[in-house]
C-alpha cells in the first residue's frame, strides 16, 4: 500500500530543490543520480530519459528511494523509499519545460538532446520520512 505525502512533504516538494534519487544496478549496488522533482497528488515525479542508467535500471527492478534536503536548514530532510509504477513518454516533453521553469526560471529546457526521448518515472512512497516529523 503506498504512503500518504503529508502537507509538510508537499510543501517542501513544491520548492525547487534537487533531490537524490537512487535506483539499482543489476548487481543491487545502489546507483544515485541527483534530479529535479516535482508531484502529482501523491506520487513523486522524476522526469529522465531513454537510455540513461536510471532507466535502464528500473527495467529490471522497480524500487527506489528519494531524498530532499533544504539547502536552508540541512536538517529539514525528506527521505522515501517507494517503487515506480509507471514510465510514461505522453507529456514528458512539456513536463521537463515545466521542471525547467521550476529549477531554471526558463520557459524549455535548455539541455534538451534532439535525439533524446523524455520519461517520467511516477513513485508511489511504501515509507515516508520527514525530518523534523
């Protein structure tokens, strides 16, 4: 069952701070990739693309963990482990010129390849942690 993002997390979500996302390779080692984030409802939004190792990853195993830390207040902390239960291509495009608004102030996303095909990897969190609680 997954897990219910309080205000809190949604808050700090909301704001345009990198997160750390970690997949695993098909050794199990684990496999950290900062990233731009963002939400829909519950679930956290990760926008990557095609051929890059993350995922490629998450084709064989699907579980994650996501860590957001204020740059403000270092201790203000959120730490989720979860699984991706979807990698959608329709709208990934305009999620990333969303993204790029969000983390840049730029209306497209400047490092787009011309070859490249866009995912978004939508989490559903089994634990959530806010620190403070």
């Amino acid at each position: 069952m997954s897990a219910k993002l309080s205000q809190a997390t949604k808050d700090l979500l909301e704001q345009p701070f990198l997160a750390h996302l970690v997949t695993l390779n098909p050794d199990g080692s684990p496999q950290v990739t900062p990233v731009w984030v963002d939400r829909d409802g519950d679930q956290i939004l990760v926008n990557t693309a095609e051929g890059r190792k993350k995922p490629r990853n998450l084709q064989a195993d699907k579980r994650v963990a996501v860590e957001v830390v204020d740059p403000s207040d270092p201790w203000k902390v959120l730490s989720l482990t979860g699984r991706v239960v979807a990698m959608e291509h329709d709208g990934a495009d305009a999620h990333i010129d969303k993204l790029a608004k969000k983390y840049l102030g730029k209306d497209t996303y400047p490092f787009r390849r011309s070859d490249e095909q866009r995912v978004i990897l939508r989490i559903e969190a089994d634990r959530v942690r806010m620190q403070p609680a």
